[in-house]
C-alpha cells in the first residue's frame, strides 16, 4: 500500500505517538516502585509490595542502599567531577559521546536516507523494503554488541565502530562523486553506496547505538 502527500510520513509519526498516549493516559495508575517510596519515608508501603511481588528479600537491601546514598549526597556535590584528574577525565568521556554522536553522520538515515534512495532512482517499494531491512539489520547488531560488553569492552566495540565507519564514509563519498561527476549516467557508482550505506549503519549499531545506553 502507498500513500501518496504529507500522510506518507504524518502516518508514521501518528501510528508511533499511539503507544506514547497509551502510557500517559494510564501512567497515573502505574503503582509507585518500591525505591521511590522507601525514599519518601513510606517504608511499610514499600515493604508490603516487595512481599506482594518479591516474598520481601529486596526490602532490606533497597533501604540499606537508600541511607547510603543519602549519607553520600550530604558529603559530595556535583563539584566532585572537577577535584580531580580522574573525574574530570571521566566526565570528559561522557560530555564527548554525547557530543560525537550527534556528528557520526547518523542523521543521514534518521531524516535524509529516503532522499538519498531516490537520488538512485528506487522505486517507493524498494525505498521501503531498504528502510525496513536496515532497521532490522541495525536492531540485531545493536543488541548483539551490547551483550559483548563484558567480553570485548566499551572500548574496543567504539575504536571498532568508529574506524569502520570513518572507511565506510570515504567509500561512500567517493562512488557518489563518481555518480555525480558522470551525470547520474555510472549507474554502478550509484547502487555501489547502498551497500556502504548498509555497512556504515552496522558499523554505527556496533557502539554508537546501543553501548550509550548499555
């Protein structure tokens, strides 16, 4: 099925917001987490849903974990990050792949991909059928990167990601020059980036995707 206009993509964003409305319209009945109420004060609500759920063998661990943490917070501030050379080097780490992941180029498939595709001249049902592969693909790789964590390291998946991507870019740019250059008449040099498109995506499932939040 095609949907011809501005519905072809009001269509999605509407069908995404669905599940969002759902949670907002029933999150006021969403019981509050054990966690949450211990801190508050309200430990015999905490405990009698812990016995409900958990027979109540998290409770003592839960208000335990609870005092410490507020015993920390009264000696520490967020000025810890910078008294020191190894806070500061860690904080540097996470400002900058918050940063770095907004300039991997990632923006290409989440706004501009379709646009890409019909520069090739892909038919709107091929357009769909690369979308929909390369989500998948991209799915599967993400999740099966982030369960190698504690094998390979954080490290590595991102020197991995990244330098695979780095290469997949330059080959990217350079079949597209070649495309361009001929006058959109090298068809080869056209169909060649789709596969470097592919690749790049999975280099940038590898760490970019899921490790952020991993």
């Amino acid at each position: 099925m095609q949907i011809e206009g501005n519905w072809s993509w009001h269509a999605v964003t509407l069908f995404q917001i669905i599940p969002s409305c759902i949670q907002i319209a029933f999150i006021y009945w969403v019981p509050e987490s054990p966690r949450w109420l211990v801190d508050k004060g309200r430990n015999e609500e905490a405990l009698n849903m812990l016995a409900f759920y958990h027979g109540g063998f998290e409770y003592r661990e839960i208000r335990d974990t609870i005092t410490i943490e507020k015993e920390v917070t009264k000696e520490s501030s967020y000025l810890d990050f910078f008294r020191t050379p190894g806070n500061r080097w860690r904080l540097a780490i996470i400002l900058s792949l918050g940063i770095f992941s907004q300039y991997t180029g990632s923006a290409l498939f989440s706004n501009y991909i379709n646009l890409i595709y019909e520069v090739w001249h892909c038919q709107l049902t091929v357009i769909s059928q690369l979308n929909g592969g390369n989500t998948i693909l991209s799915l599967i790789v993400s999740v099966s990167a982030a369960l190698t964590i504690d094998r390979f390291g954080r490290r590595r998946l991102f020197l991995v990601a990244t330098s695979g991507m780095v290469v997949m870019f330059i080959c990217w740019t350079i079949s597209s020059a070649v495309y361009e250059n001929s006058d959109s008449t090298n068809k080869a040099a056209g169909y060649v980036q789709i596969p470097f498109v592919w690749i790049f995506g999975v280099f940038y499932s590898i760490a970019w995707s899921g490790l952020l939040v991993a």
